[in-house]
C-alpha cells in the first residue's frame, strides 16, 4: 500500500495488479548515481542522487511534456539537501548550511538554483521545515534565543511569525501546515 505523504489516498499495489494506462518517459531519461531522495508531485518526478561525491538533482516531467533534465547541485554534501517539494511547476529544496537553513528554487531555464529564503535553525536539519500547499512551515531562533514557528507563503512572500512557549522541549517532527484548516501541526 502507497500512501502520499499528508495525503488521504492509499492505493494498493499487489500481485497481478497494475496499470496499463502508462505513458513512457523520453529515452534519455536515467539517473545517474545513488538516489538518496525522490518525490514525486505536480506531474513531476524529483530525484536527489550522489555522483562522484557531488550532488546531482533530476527532474522528470510526467505528462504531456516529458521533459527531463539534470542539474549538479553546489556545496559539498548530497546529505546537505532535502527536496521539499514541487509548487506552481517550481522544484523547491532546502540546504543546511551550518546553522543556517536556505530554501531554494530552481531555474528550469538557468539551470542552476536560487534562494528564497535563509533562517537559522531552531532544529536539527530533518526536523526543521516542510512545504505542503504551497506554505513553508518552519522552527528558528529569533536573535534573542526565542524559539518561533513561522509560515512563509511562497506566492506572496509573506511570512508569519508565532513565538512558542520556552518549555516546549525539543522538537520531534517537521511542523505541517494544512491548508484547507489553515493549521500547523506541531511536535
């Protein structure tokens, strides 16, 4: 059984059953490398994969395009990297950069990535942010040591600071922001 992550859809794979409604990706699709990381969301697939101790990030577009590209990510670690989503056709993905997090988008077109947002972490790097419904939820720390949730809406750039209360204790999980609720969840 498959089920998309903060989906409610569970779809069943077992013997004897499959999908002859498929279409084929172009014949240069293939990934190079060990794949340590793959989503798959808006019509595309992303892959995060080590070649030759660099990072390299493919994107495969499923549907009427089929486009597929690879690009080698900067920095030094794949293990630095997370992808965190697909938004409006964009690839978004995060960066720990010392104790700072970036998010980051990437410019089909340049082929190369650019930051959106930087802030430093209130978290360990698995723990720190997620997207989901085109909302980055996210923990830091303010510059006097509080530890703050916040919304950063990627198609207006706004951001929405909630401070947490100081024996919230260590955090667990990614916080998850639900649209139709407009709630983040967090643990």
């Amino acid at each position: 059984y498959v089920r998309r992550r903060y989906g409610h859809e569970v779809i069943y794979y077992g013997v004897h059953v499959y999908d002859d409604e498929w279409t084929p990706l172009t014949d240069d699709a293939l990934i190079k490398g060990s794949v340590l990381e793959s989503r798959l969301e808006e019509d595309k697939l992303v892959t995060l994969s080590l070649l030759d101790d660099m990072p390299m990030l493919d994107v495969f577009a499923l549907g009427k395009t089929n486009d597929c590209f690879s690009i080698k990510l900067g920095g030094d670690k794949a293990f630095s990297y997370k992808i965190l989503g697909v938004y409006d056709g964009t690839v978004y993905l995060g960066y720990e950069n010392g104790f700072t997090y970036d998010v980051l988008k990437l410019d089909q077109k340049a082929g190369k990535t650019e930051k959106v947002y930087t802030f430093d972490m209130g978290a360990t790097f698995d723990n720190a942010l997620s997207m989901n419904d085109g909302k980055l939820a996210f923990v830091y720390r303010t510059d006097d040591a509080k530890t703050e949730l916040a919304v950063y809406d990627l198609a207006t750039g706004d951001k929405k600071d909630y401070e947490l209360p100081d024996d919230i204790g260590s955090i667990v999980h990614e916080p998850v922001y639900y649209g139709l609720q407009e709630t983040v969840w967090l643990r």
